[in-house]
C-alpha cells in the first residue's frame, strides 16, 4: 500500500478564492501534494482550466463542488452531473444525497462545527440526517491549525459516536484552501495499491484507506494470516497483530519539523485508549480487542501545545 496526499477542498476565483485554477494546481504541486480537488462553491466553471492544468502538471485532479447552503456545507466529489442544492431544506438532505449517490457522486460534510450566524452564515451543519450510513466522509480537521481547535475535538466527537454506532464514515481533512499562506495545515493522505488515478482516490474514501496527519504520517495496518488489514478493512476481535509506521519525511515543504514534536502513539477502540506505544518509525505490537472498531494517534507537541493529536488513521473494524 502506498500513501499519497491529496487535498480534498479547494477554492478559486471561480468562487471566493484567490487563485485561478492553473495557480492552485500549481501551488498544490510545490507543496508537495499527488492530487488535488477543485470544490468551489456552488459552481464548476473552473473545471475546463483545472483540467489542461493537471494534465500539465502530472498530478492526479479530483472533480467536485462545494454544497453552500444555509444549513450548511457538503462537498461532492466525483458526480458526473449536478444535483441541484437549491430547494433543498433541513429535512430534504436524505433525498439529496441519495440522487449524489445514483450520480455516482461521494458526499462529505465540511467543518460541521465551524461559527455560523452571525459570523459565516450557513457554515455549521444544520442539516438532519436521518441515515448517517449514507454519508461517505467527514472533515475532522479543517483549515490551519486544526488539532487545536475547538470544533476539530466536537468533529471527531461526533465521528467516534458514529463509529460506534456502527456507521463507515470515513475521517478527513481539509484545508478549506483559497490563496497561499504560511500557517500550518494537515493533510489528508490515501491508500492506494494500483494506479493514482481519480477513480482511484474516489475509492479509497469510500473504503476509508485514508489518514490524516498535521505532521509526520502514521500508518496502521493488522497483520493476519489471510494477508494485510488496512483501515476500513475488518479483521477478527481478539488478539490482533499490528504493524505500525511513521514516516516525518513525508510533505517535507509544508509542515514545520521544530514545532511539532511527536512523543507517542496510542491505540483507541472504540473510543478509548487501550495501548500506549514509544514513537519510531516501525513497530509491531498485538494487543486484545473486542468487537468494535480501532485507530492509531500520534500524540505529541503542537506549536507549543502539549499532548495534541497530530495524527490519526481511520480505523480497522474487529467484528
């Protein structure tokens, strides 16, 4: 399995971001990113530019548009038409995601716990889901400096009470990107074993082969005698063999190496620790689990902050 970076959530001046879309493909390029996803609000005008600019620019383009309502925002990515958004209420959201989905479309909710009225009219998710199976992703982490943040841990609150619900959401990050800076962002990086290719990264979202990481990448996988278990993937209850790595050298241009300090590792099923591991670059452990779902933490130092997450896998599921 090979872990590429792909930012997931983007803006030009096609809506209210500063770049064109030639810039953002070039930007996301210097940074260091495989792909990239155009998502501007409400439009995909932006998409003929975007196009000729990956396909100069050798990176893997994923197609999308951000969902900006009232009741909050919803990125689809990967719909080979458009579903209107306009017209649709609080209570109409099922409906919708369901004509996403026959579009062959993926649906995620962006930052649902960011300020709202009056500061960002629409930015918390308001919208009532009925079925949250049918939601493909979440963003866990949004825009700089999103392990510290307020709405990041009630994000991944929400998320673990819908894992242990038994929902397969999958976890990401988004950096809500509109024009350069230098603040600190995370990353969201994907599972992938054949081709780079959009399909492919549409996929991996869906079977949540992704982490997430504002510095180095940790990855985790269950080593079985069927062969390895990535995250999204089930495996056994019991004891559980796991093979762990973290690779610092991963997006060397975009996160800042004397800031963030990794310190440990922890292992979390089904929403509480159960292991505690030293920090290097590959391990392998077996530890004792029940019926549920597990993830690894990187937890260290954060610009400062003592015991922050700073990166995370989505989870491997024991039955």
């Amino acid at each position: 399995m090979k872990w590429y970076p792909v930012e997931l959530h983007t803006h030009t001046e096609h809506s209210d971001g500063d770049f064109t879309p030639t810039q953002l493909v070039q930007a996301a390029k210097a940074r260091g990113f495989a792909g990239v996803a155009l998502t501007d609000h409400n439009t995909k005008s932006g998409a003929t530019e975007f196009n000729a600019a990956i396909e100069k620019s050798g990176l893997t383009g994923v197609h999308g548009i951000e969902w900006t309502t009232y009741w909050g925002h919803m990125l689809v990515l990967g719909e080979y038409t458009y579903t209107d958004w306009r017209g649709v209420t609080p209570d109409m959201i099922d409906e919708a995601i369901k004509r996403i989905h026959d579009h062959c479309g993926l649906v995620g909710i962006a930052h649902p716990f960011a300020l709202s009225n009056p500061v960002n009219t629409g930015y918390h998710w308001e919208f009532q889901i009925a079925d949250w199976q049918a939601v493909d992703f979440l963003e866990v982490w949004s825009r700089d400096n999103a392990p510290c943040k307020v709405q990041s841990l009630r994000a991944i609150e929400l998320w673990e009470q819908l894992l242990n619900r038994g929902c397969h959401i999958t976890a990401t990050s988004g950096r809500d990107w509109h024009r350069e800076d230098t603040r600190s962002y995370a990353h969201t990086y994907v599972g992938i074993e054949d081709e780079l290719n959009e399909q492919n990264v549409l996929q991996a979202i869906r079977d949540s082969r992704i982490c997430l990481a504002a510095g180095p990448l940790l990855t985790m996988q269950a080593e079985t005698a069927q062969g390895p278990v990535y995250p999204g993937q089930q495996t056994e209850s019991g004891n559980v063999t796991l093979k762990l790595c973290m690779d610092d050298q991963t997006m060397p241009h975009d996160w800042d190496r004397t800031a963030i300090i990794p310190e440990k590792i922890v292992l979390v099923q089904n929403g509480e620790v159960i292991e505690t591991l030293p920090v290097c670059a590959e391990q392998t452990v077996t530890v004792r689990t029940q019926k549920g779902w597990l993830r690894a933490d990187l937890i260290g130092r954060y610009f400062g902050r003592e015991e922050q997450r700073i990166a995370l896998t989505n989870p491997i599921w024991t039955a």
